[in-house]
C-alpha cells in the first residue's frame, strides 16, 4: 500500500494517519521540510479506509447558489487584531455563544505552526492572524469528532485540503460542525520557516515569541510584517522580509499547491474566506487599508450564521467575478528555479543560504528592469 507516487499527490493532511485503525500510517519529515505519511507494510491490514479520508483521491463539487460578499467586522479593534475583515473572530463568537469549541491555526512556544482548540475569547487569540507555514493538525481530527459526537459546536478553520480531510475523516455531517476555508496561495514549508526562526534567533540573540505576516500599523492592509525577540518588536516591509521574499518568490510552497485543486470558488465547506483583492474597484469608498474579508457563502448553515452575525458588520454583497483573485482560478505556478531553491537549502548552512538568495533574487530584479527599460 503505497499513498502517493509522487509528492503532488499528497498536501500532508495526515488524514490518513489519524483514520488508519492498524496506527500503520506515521507522517514523516522529507527534505524539503514537509510532512509526508509512510506507511508500515507489517501493520497495514489493507482496509483502504485511508484512500476514503484522502483529499486529494476525491473529485467531488456540489452546484449550488453561493452568496458573494465583502465584509468588515464594526469593531476596529477586530480588524485590526487579524489579518483582513476579521471575519474568522467574527463566525468564533458565534460558536462560542453556544459554548462550543474553535479550531485553526497557533504558534507553539517554539514557534512552529499547530492547528489549536480555544474555548473561549482569550484563547482565541493565538489563532487568529494568518501564519504563512503549513500547519500540522497532528490530534485534531478525532478531537473534532469527540466533540461533535457529545453534541458540541465546532468551528474548524484551514486550508481547503485541510477542510475536506476533515469532512472526509469524519464521513457524515454534522449539524453543529461549521468549516471555513480559507483562499490558499500555497503552504511554505515548515522546516525553512524553523531554519529561519534559528537565523533570526541567533542574529538577534534572543527567544522569538511572536511573528505577525500581516502587520496593519501603516493602515496599508498588513503590507508589513514583525516579530518580538526576547521583548524587542522589529518590523519591516513584508517585501524586504527575507522569509516572505522566499514565499512570495514561490519557491518555498508545498509540492502539491502547484496542483491544487481547490483554486475555485466552488467549495464544499460553509464558507471561503480570504483578502478582499480589488476592493479599490468594486468599493473604493470601503477601502481604509484596515483590511477586508471576502467571503463566499456555501451552504445553509453558513447562511444562518451570516443572518446571525451580519449587524456587527459592514458589509456588500457582490458577484462571483467580483471576487475571483488569481487563487480563486488557477494553482500558483512552481517556478523554474525551485529545484535549485532546495538543494541549496538542504546543502548550505541558512545564513549563507539567506545571502545566496539574497543575491539571487536581487539579479532577478536587475533582469526584470532592465527587460522593462
Ligand atoms: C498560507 C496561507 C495563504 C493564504 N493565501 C491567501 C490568498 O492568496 N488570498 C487571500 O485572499 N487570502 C489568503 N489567505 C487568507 C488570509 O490571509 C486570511 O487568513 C483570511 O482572510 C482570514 O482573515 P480574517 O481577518 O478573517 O481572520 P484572522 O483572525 O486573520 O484568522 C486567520 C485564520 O486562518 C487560520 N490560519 C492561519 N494560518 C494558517 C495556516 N498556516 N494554515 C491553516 N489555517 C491558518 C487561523 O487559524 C484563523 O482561523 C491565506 C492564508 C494562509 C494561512
Ligand atoms: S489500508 Fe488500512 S491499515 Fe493499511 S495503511 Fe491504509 S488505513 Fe492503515
Ligand atoms: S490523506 Fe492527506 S496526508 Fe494522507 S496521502 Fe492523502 S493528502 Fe497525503
Ligand atoms: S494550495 Fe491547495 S494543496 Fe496547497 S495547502 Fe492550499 S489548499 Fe492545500
């Protein structure tokens, strides 16, 4: 039994390894700093169950009428505490005013990215923020399904991949169980974001505790990113950062984003959410550089939540094409010089990998200028 024949064909939701009731499936750390399952050929009694939780083996799109909206939550103090409209906050209220439990995505104290529970507003805090490096959801799936068999409502927020592994594990609906998923770039790897916290760790000489990618101090919708290291914040232009120049250069993304099947706006969790792109088009007037949520509305039950919640927002409905940015559409495109990106990571100590790239990336603007003089 063999779950994929090339990395492609596997996002690393450990679906598999959480269904496998012969616990032959563990999820293994490659090269490149990725999680990937290997399964023990000894233990496997051959149930298949682990090709039935697999994401990525299911081709499944429901037809049916979605809302289009864009949405910023009234309070500013909401806004400004996440990465855009702060519709994530938003939808955890409504779970916990029916005292139920809330899942995404939190640093660890040695800043690595876990998928977290929080029951009520104080825990909430660690999940909320976009953190650009894949989570692990190592635990969650069979909490989730704990819960909802004691009848508790849950909120689980993630990657698409990671949502549909979650319905998929679970293999019934649930009337409590409200997903989001959120529009999806990409994952970075895990093992470049830890190479990367060490350098800054060692550069500055202390302990990193928090890192925020989308930064609104400059009311520019989070152009900025920054971090505290031993209670000292920096901040820096989030197109200067060396971490997010390797994400947005493209080459630190999981294999399987370049494939991904999920760049549409038809999905089967409750809603999508992401950044409002072209705002500016569609209603400057709205456009404050604090952030705004798009937000596509998929099921019943994710419109009786938004009849729920609406008041506390401001909020336009919209069109499906008034919200399609280029991860709605098509997969992010591996480029050329990947291959090299990570072999030189495997073979070079990070500070000298961080002055390679560096220099790499500064002869990919001089060509580009000099193209476009
Ligand atoms: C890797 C990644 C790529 C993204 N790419 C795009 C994009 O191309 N276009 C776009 O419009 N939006 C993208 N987003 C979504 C966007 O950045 C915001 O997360 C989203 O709009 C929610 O913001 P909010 O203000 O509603 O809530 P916030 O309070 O900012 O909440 C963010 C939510 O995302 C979850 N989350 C954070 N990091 C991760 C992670 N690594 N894995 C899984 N879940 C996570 C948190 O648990 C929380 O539920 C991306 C997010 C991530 C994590
Ligand atoms: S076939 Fe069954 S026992 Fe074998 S790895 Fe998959 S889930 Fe586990
Ligand atoms: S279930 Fe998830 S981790 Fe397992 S093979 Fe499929 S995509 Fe990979
Ligand atoms: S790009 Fe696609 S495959 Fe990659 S994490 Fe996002 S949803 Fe999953």
């Amino acid at each position: 039994m063999e779950l994929y024949t090339n990395k492609e064909e596997c996002c690393g939701c450990g679906a598999c390894a959480a269904a496998c009731p012969a616990t032959a499936i563990h999820m293994v750390w490659d090269r490149e700093g990725f999680l990937y399952p290997r399964v023990d050929q000894e233990k496997c009694i051959d149930c298949k169950r682990c090709e039935k939780v697999c994401p990525l083996k299911k081709e499944d799109r429901t037809e049916r009428e979605r809302l289009y909206l864009g949405v910023q939550a009234r309070d500013d103090r909401i806004r400004h505490a996440s990465s855009s409209g702060g519709m994530f906050p938003l939808l955890a209220d409504y779970v916990f005013r029916r005292q139920g439990v809330v899942f995404g995505a939190a640093y660890t104290k040695d800043m690595r990215v876990l998928h977290r529970e929080a029951r009520n507003p104080a825990e909430l805090e660690r999940l909320k923020r976009t953190k650009y490096v894949q989570s692990n959801l190592r635990g969650v799936y069979r909490k989730i399904e704990a819960y909802l068999k004691k009848e508790r409502w849950v909120l689980f927020c993630g990657t698409p991949c990671q949502v549909q592994a979650l319905m998929l594990y679970l293999g019934q609906s649930y009337d409590k169980l409200l997903t989001a998923d959120l529009v999806c770039y990409g994952v970075p790897s895990p093992g470049v974001w830890r190479s990367y916290v060490r350098y800054l760790e060692r550069k500055k000489k202390g302990k990193m505790t928090d890192f925020s990618f989308r930064d609104k101090r400059n009311q520019d919708n989070g152009h900025v990113c920054s971090y505290v290291i031993d209670g000292t914040e920096y901040a820096e232009k989030l197109n200067s950062n060396l971490y997010c120049r390797m994400y947005f250069a493209d080459d630190t993304v999981r294999p399987s984003c370049y494939n991904c099947k999920y760049c549409t706006p038809k999905r089967n969790g409750d809603l999508t959410i992401g950044d409002f792109w072209g705002l500016d088009k569609v209603k400057p007037e709205m456009d404050d550089g604090m952030g705004t949520s798009m937000v596509i509305v998929h099921t019943e039950k994710g419109r009786a939540m938004w009849e729920d919640i609406k008041e506390e927002t401001s909020w336009f409905a919209c069109e499906e094409e008034d919200v399609l940015q280029p991860r709605l559409v098509s997969p992010t495109l591996m480029p050329k010089g990947r291959k090299g990106f990570m072999a030189f990571y495997r073979m070079l100590p990070f500070p000298v990998f961080a002055v390679l790239f560096s220099a790499v990336l500064f002869a990919r603007d001089v060509r580009r200028r000099i193209k476009g003089c």
